[in-house]
C-alpha cells in the first residue's frame, strides 16, 4: 500500500519544486521579456538582442500572438536568421519567400565569424527590422542586435501582448 500525505502536501512539495525551479532559472537568465509596446520602440528607446557564438539568440512573438509577415536585417555579415515556418525575408531589394503567407512566430539569430560582404561598413552593431501581423493589424518592431562574445545571459526575447492601461507603461524597457 502506498502512503498517502493528501493534497496540502502534494502542493507544497509542487511549490517548493517550482520555486527552486524558478531560481534556476533565473540565476541562468535563461528568458528576456519585453512588452509588445517596447519592442516597437514606442518607450522611446530601441530596443537589444544580443547573439552569441555559444548559442543561438530566439525572439518569439508567440506570447504576444503575433505572426511574422516579413524580416530583413541591415547587416548581415555576423548573424544568420532562421524561422519556425515559412517566411518573407528582404535581400537588398527583392524579397525571398511568400510574404503574403508568411507563418512564423519566432526568429533564432545565430552569430557566424565575420564576412566580408562589399559595400558593407565595418559595425559593432546591426538592426532587425520585423513586420507582424495579430487580428489584421500590422505591428513594426526593430531591434538593435548585439554581439557578445562572452557566455550568453539569456536565451529568448518574448514579446508580450501590451498591458492594459493601467499597467506597466511602455517608458521602462526590460534589459
């Protein structure tokens, strides 16, 4: 017969495990959140994504129930993109992929050794441009991307569907 300690217990076992799981996390860093708002630079400050060699960077607009329509990316000599579905990405001045069907949520940027792409000005920095799309309406974010060359602080930018009025304002962005 196996013992039973009842469910006041069991809940507090679940909670002392998710808070200890909280901690992990993070103390790892594992997440940066951002509110819809902010990402668009509506606060007043361009928001950053950095990408490291160790890992990829994802930026997910699935909390925010945002679709990506179309990606394009100023320099791309030290980041590649990749999606989790078909996508519309700008090459200069012509488009790869269907941007009217474009389906993906989330972008992982992956650092790669510098190439030398003529034309193209020696920075420490680029900008993302992403255009999505949530209930017909089109959303612009750009994103100033980083290079770290040090061990990675997070792994995922989550954008998240803007607070309700009287919430957090879109002033103070997550760093």
């Amino acid at each position: 017969m196996k013992p039973h300690f009842g469910h006041g217990v069991s809940l507090l076992f679940t909670a002392a495990i998710l808070l200890l799981a909280g901690r992990a996390v993070a103390n790892n860093a594992v997440l940066r959140s951002i509110f819809s708002c902010q990402a668009q630079g509506l606060g007043g400050v361009v928001p950053t994504i950095t990408v490291w060699y160790q890992q990829g960077t994802n930026l997910s607009f699935i909390p925010a129930g945002e679709t990506i329509r179309k990606v394009w990316l100023n320099d791309p000599s030290e980041v590649t993109l990749d999606f989790d579905g078909s996508m519309c990405m700008q090459f200069g001045q012509e488009n790869s992929g269907d941007c009217k069907n474009s389906g993906a949520n989330v972008i992982q940027l992956r650092r790669i050794p510098k190439l030398d792409i003529p034309g193209l000005p020696k920075t420490n920095n680029t900008l993302l441009t992403v255009i999505t799309e949530a209930q017909g309406q089109p959303k612009l974010y750009t994103f100033r991307v980083l290079y770290g060359d040090d061990a990675p602080e997070y792994h995922t930018l989550a954008v998240y569907a803007d607070p309700p009025p009287a919430g957090q304002s879109c002033v103070r962005v997550s760093r």
